[in-house]
C-alpha cells in the first residue's frame, strides 16, 4: 500500500502530459469550421449548400458582419462632377481647315517678323530657314518631286489651320501656349509671308483666315488605296515576257555615291574601265589658260548718274528687311552674320576687310568680278545657284519687282 500514491501520482502525470500535448497540436493544426457552422448550422447529412435550410442561412448572416451594398451599374457611380464650361474651352483648342474654332484677335506681317525674331528664330532661323538641325519653315515649293525633298510650311503643309493650331498648342519651345492670340496670327502671317503665300500687309484674323490657300492643298487627297491598290495588288503576279538580260548603264563613282581613294588601289575609273595597282596613271589634265582679266564697267549712263527712282528706293528699303537680321547698310553699317552692303554697286566681289567669305566668293575676288547691278540682280534670285557653296542661306528672292526695288536701295545706299 506503501506504493500505491507513488502509482497514482505517475498515471495521473502522464495523463496531464497527454492531454497537455494533445491540445497544443489541436490549436495549431485544426482550422476552423466555416461560418454556418459556427452558426449552430447542423452540417452532417448536408450534400450541398442548397440543402442547408433557409432559416440556417438567415441566422448565420446575422450572426456575421453586415456588408455595403454593391454600387448601382446605372447613371454616373456617384463620382466626380459635371465638367464646367470654362474647364472644358482650356481644352478644346483644335483649330479645323474652315477656321472653326479660331479666336478673336489679328496679327501683320511686321509686328509678326519682331516677334518671330525675339521667339521662333534661334530655333528655325531668321528667314525660316532652319538653325542647325531645327526644321526649315519656309521656301521648298518645288522640290518635293525631286531627290532632295524639302518638306516647308510653304511647300507640303496642306492647311493653314495646322499652322495656326500647331504654333498655339505647341510653341515657342519650352514655353507653349504662352503667345497670345493676337501673337499667333502675327507669327502665322509672317511665315505664310516668308514663304510668299501673302503680301507683305496682309493681316491674318478670323475672317481673312478663309482667303489663305495653301500652295500644296491640292494634293492632299483621301486616302484610297484599299480601293485602288489594294485589288491590284491582290491579283496573282506576272510571270511572263521578263526581261532577258541587264546590261550595265553606269557605274557608282560616276553617280557620286562611292568614296573615293581606300581600298586596295583596284576600282573603275570615270570611264567604266577597269583599273589596277599596276595599270599606268592617267596622263594629268591641261592646266586651264589663265582667265582673261575682267573688263572694266561701262560708264554709268546719264540716267543712271541721274539716281534711282525714289519710289522705287523706298519699296526697296521695305524688302531689305527681309537682309537685315544679317545685313547693314549705311554710313555706320558694320558686318553682321554677312558683310555690310554699304557701296555694294559696282564694289569688288568679296573684298569687304575683316569679313571671312566662302571660298567661292574668294574665288570670284581673285577673278576680278564685281557686283554689277545686273549681277547683283541674278544673285538676288537663286543665291545658291549663282554661287555654289555660299554660306548665304537666304534663298532669294522671286518676284522680279522685288528684286529691282531692293538693288535700287543698294545702289543709293552708296550714292554720295
């Protein structure tokens, strides 16, 4: 009997042991039962949950947390507000072909030369002609067809609507929609001017919009490929009467479009024969004879001793704006971008002291040539054309009165 509490001490020990263990397993291992369940909802002999009873269902929702009812699919979700009529204009500033959509206000040519200088020039250049790698605004009409298209305000641009809405939406660089409306149509006006789709006093404004055409609308058209090119596209290609043979026509160096000199001294000379290390060098050409001294000027004529017509040097005072942002005339003129033009008539070509010409201008010094007014006019006209390879990058000047007004000026700008 001694024994016997020894005893039951250990199996009572045990047992707390067991239990003990079994209920830290239980906690950690047995997931609770689902919310019908913890309802008091009786599960056995329960195939589904379409057998469990409606009064069940009822007590289990209440007994859990009530949830906000799902938001209506109709109407506006109750967000937001109606946007206001002042918010809406901020964003409705597309400008259409027929002018819809243009503000009040209006802008010359003049006020829009002063503000495309101060806003548009350090970009697109003075005349539109491009800085750098900025795009080029004006002239172009008349290449588009060529190898070297230039694709213009005054040469592709379909309508003035995108010139107007594209300045006004998105320019002056950095600083868009900051130009006034009367702004915009000034610098409109003066790019259709650069590029001589307007007179000088033009003024652009809502109702003189409609009487700009564009040189290149015409040949906008819609789109018709899917009815025009598509089917003959589609049919099964010719097969038959190919071309026998190709027959060499010219070679690459004759169309400019290979290096010269590297390789391995083999190649095809300008005469489509072939050439090697060994083959003898090509005798060297004559030297060119020594050019004839140039002749001097004709005595001017009584009328032209007599000056230029003042109205005439007055309509050319008004052309030279379009030098000035490179030029300068007069008693105290100095070089600019270009040379000062002071005594230009008759003055030797390229020989204005401590101006660095281009080379074909330095060239024509050595020559002897001189600025004749008759020179001087074919210059005027096709800048690059006359001299190739001149810096000058103003295009020229189209229009026959224009160019007679401006050598006037010049001419008088170096009478005493």
């Amino acid at each position: 009997m001694s024994r016997s509490p020894e005893l039951f001490g250990l199996t009572f020990g045990g047992i707390a042991v067991v239990l003990g263990a079994s209920y830290i397993l239980a906690d950690q291992f047995v997931v609770d039962l689902p919310a019908p369940a913890r309802g008091g909802v009786p599960l056995v002999g329960a195939a589904s949950a379409d057998e469990v009873p409606a009064e069940a269902t009822v007590q289990a929702a209440s007994a859990g947390t009530e949830t906000a009812p799902s938001p209506s699919r109709e109407g506006d979700f109750g967000l937001g507000r109606a946007a206001l009529p002042e918010e809406v204009a901020a964003w409705d500033i597309d400008i259409r072909p027929d002018g819809q959509g243009l503000p009040e206000g209006s802008g010359d040519v003049w006020t829009g030369e002063e503000l495309f200088v101060e806003q548009c020039a350090m970009c697109h250049g003075d005349f539109g002609e491009g800085a750098g790698r900025w795009p080029q605004l004006a002239m172009g009409q008349g290449t588009l067809e060529g190898p070297d298209p230039v694709k213009t305000v005054g040469s592709y641009w379909p309508y003035l609507s995108t010139v107007w809405d594209y300045v006004h939406r998105a320019m002056p660089f950095g600083n868009a929609q900051s130009l006034s409306p009367d702004e915009v149509y000034a610098i409109t006006a003066y790019i259709l001017y650069l590029n001589e789709v307007v007179e000088d006093d033009f003024v652009l404004s809502r109702e003189s919009f409609a009487e700009v055409t564009m040189p290149n609308e015409d040949n906008f058209y819609m789109d018709d490929r899917p009815e025009v090119e598509l089917a003959r596209f589609s049919e099964a290609p010719c097969m038959e009467a190919c071309k026998d043979g190709v027959e060499i026509t010219m070679h690459a160096r004759v169309l400019d479009v290979t290096p010269e000199g590297g390789g391995d001294g083999g190649g095809i000379d300008l005469e489509g024969s072939s050439g090697s290390p060994g083959d003898a060098a090509p005798e060297p050409a004559a030297a060119p004879a020594d050019p004839e001294p140039a002749a001097d000027p004709e005595p001017a004529t009584e009328a032209a001793a007599a000056g230029p017509d003042p109205a005439l040097v007055e309509t050319g005072a008004q052309v030279f704006r379009k030098c000035q942002a490179c030029h300068e005339v007069g008693e105290d003129a100095a070089n600019r971008v270009g040379p000062h033009l002071t005594d230009l008539v008759g003055r030797p070509i390229g020989s204005v002291d401590g101006f660095n010409y281009s080379a074909v201008f330095e060239e024509a010094r050595a020559a002897g040539d001189v600025w004749t007014e008759e020179h001087l006019a074919e210059f005027l006209a096709d800048p690059r054309g006359t001299y190739p390879g001149t810096k000058m990058s103003f295009g020229g000047l189209r229009k026959d009165d224009e160019i007679a007004a401006l050598v006037a000026y010049l001419r008088s700008a170096g009478a005493e």
